[in-house]
C-alpha cells in the first residue's frame, strides 16, 4: 500500500510516497481533516505559514496519540520572508504554532514574494539569507530536512552553490497536462526529490475528457490516475482533499499505467482550465495557478 511507501531523501530521512495537502482548508477545519487523515492511513501532511492552519494540522496531530517518529510534517517559510533575521523568527513561529519540538521537512515558499511571483526580481541574496535561518535551525535540530517550493533551475543553482545544504526537496506544480520534465530531471541529477503539488490540476481534470476515458480503462478514478502518473514519474504526490472518502480513493494507487499510456499522458499538452480556482489566494493578486476546495 502506498501509504506505508516512502522514498529516501539525499540525507537518508524517509519521507511517505504519498502526503495529504492542506492549502485552503481552514484552521479549524484542518483539525478533523488531519484527524480522519491519520485514521486512514496518512502519515505525511503538508502545510505552510501562508495557509494559516498550522495551528490546526498540529491540533489535529497532537490529538490522534500516533507516535511523533511516525509523522512526517512539512511545512513552508512565508515567501516574503528574505531576511535571516525575520526567517529566524518564522522559523520558530512555525514550531510554536505546530506545537511541535521539530519539524521533520522546512521549504521556502517560492523564490520571490508572492506580489512580484515570477517577474524576473533577483531575489538570490534574499534566498541565501532565509536559507541561512534554515541551516542554522537544522542544525539546531529544529529541523531534520530542509528545501525550496517552487524554485526553477537558475534559483536552484543560487542554493547549491553558495549553501552549505543541499536542498532535500524541490516542491512545484506538476500534473498531467503541466509536468516541467527539463526541471524535474535536472532535479534528479542533483539528487533533489520533485514533489508534486495540485497533481490533480486543482480539480480540473477530474472532467478531462481523455483522463476519464483513461481511468475507466483501468478502473479507477481520475484522481487515481493522476497520482499514479506521478509516482511513476518517481514524484511525490501531495493530493488535498476534505473528504475521508476521497482521501481513501487517492491512496488507492495500487495498479501499473503502461509505457504506452505513460506516453500518452506524458504527451498531454492540453492546457487544463482551472475555472473557479483560477483565483490563488497565497498569492498578492489573482493568477492562473490555484487550488480548488475540491479533491486536488
């Protein structure tokens, strides 16, 4: 069962195959959402500053009575945070509103504020600064892993050559559809992990003609299909769903796609039309990228 898979990060830490994501779903509300998580089967959550519901993952944590080395938790330095000073700070605001003694995997956001998000500011100082905050703190054993979301080759390459840490994980947007294969495999020439948030395309492939045609041919769903296309990429998928029902069906990827199905969604460029989740709201003002409330 994919649940009790994990891969190993460069530093030899397991890490679950497969985490539950938590953007968009409210602090009180992740409580329970973490809650019927764990009673399932997960072990790895995903959450971040910007979403404001750490205090609620680590409620909901806290109160299942499940082993803390059992747990892996991963959560995101804000991405406005380009400062050692204030990342320092964050840092710690993290482990108190988890309440958490350490926190098993810490990323930067993104390589620029969310307000100036890929428009071409040089933020690599900034970066440098926050990675910084996040050695010293591994070091301090506050936390076991740390690494970037979001980050492209070039800002990558700022980590690797002037860190000290080799950054465990690159976290970015990847689905059928929208899969950065040139990033991913430069990636894995660094022995950096790729996880794969949204892999279900905010919700908007759950109606794609071609994955629903696809999925029946393996009786399965098209969230199904779509994490398993990850994994076979050797990504980790991060599905976020508020339903038990749905969280269930999306660790139900035990089946093969086939090299020629592979190829067929590995060719897909099919722009996916986000619709009513076109608006993200971690993000300054409204863009193309985002996460519906619904199984994502």
């Amino acid at each position: 069962m994919i649940l009790n898979e994990t891969f190993a990060l460069a530093d030899g830490i397991s890490i679950p195959k497969l985490g539950l994501g938590t953007w968009r779903i409210d602090d009180a509300a992740v409580v329970q959402v973490v809650r019927d998580a764990l009673a399932i089967g997960y072990r790895h959550f995903d959450t971040a500053q910007a979403y404001g519901n750490e205090r609620g993952v680590g409620k909901g944590l806290r109160a299942s009575g499940i082993a803390r080395d059992e747990l892996f938790v991963t959560t995101k330095l804000a991405a406005e945070s380009k400062t050692y000073a204030d990342a320092k700070s964050r840092i710690d605001g993290s482990l108190h509103a988890l309440g958490l003694d350490h926190i098993d995997l810490m990323l930067i956001h993104s390589p620029q504020p969310w307000t100036e998000f890929r428009e071409g500011g040089n933020f690599d100082a900034g970066n440098l600064e926050a990675w910084r905050a996040l050695e010293e703190a591994q070091q301090a054993g506050k936390l076991r892993a740390i690494g970037v979301s979001n980050f492209e080759r070039g800002d990558l390459d700022n980590i690797l050559r002037h860190g000290t840490v080799k950054p465990a994980v690159n976290q970015v947007l990847a689905h059928v559809g929208n899969t950065p294969f040139d990033l991913i495999d430069y990636c894995r020439a660094k022995d950096v992990l790729v996880e794969a948030y949204s892999p279900v395309a905010h919700g908007a492939a759950l109606q794609h003609p071609m994955l629903v045609e696809l999925a029946a041919k393996y009786g399965v769903g098209v969230a199904q299909l779509c994490i398993r296309y990850c994994l076979q990429l050797g990504l980790l998928p991060l599905p976020k769903s508020t339903n038990a029902d749905h969280m269930r069906s999306n660790a139900g990827v035990d089946f093969d796609i086939s090299e020629d199905d592979m190829s067929a969604l590995r060719g897909s460029g099919d722009a996916i039309d986000y619709g009513e989740a076109s608006a993200f709201p971690v993000f300054g003002k409204p863009r193309q990228v985002a996460q519906s409330s619904a199984n994502a």
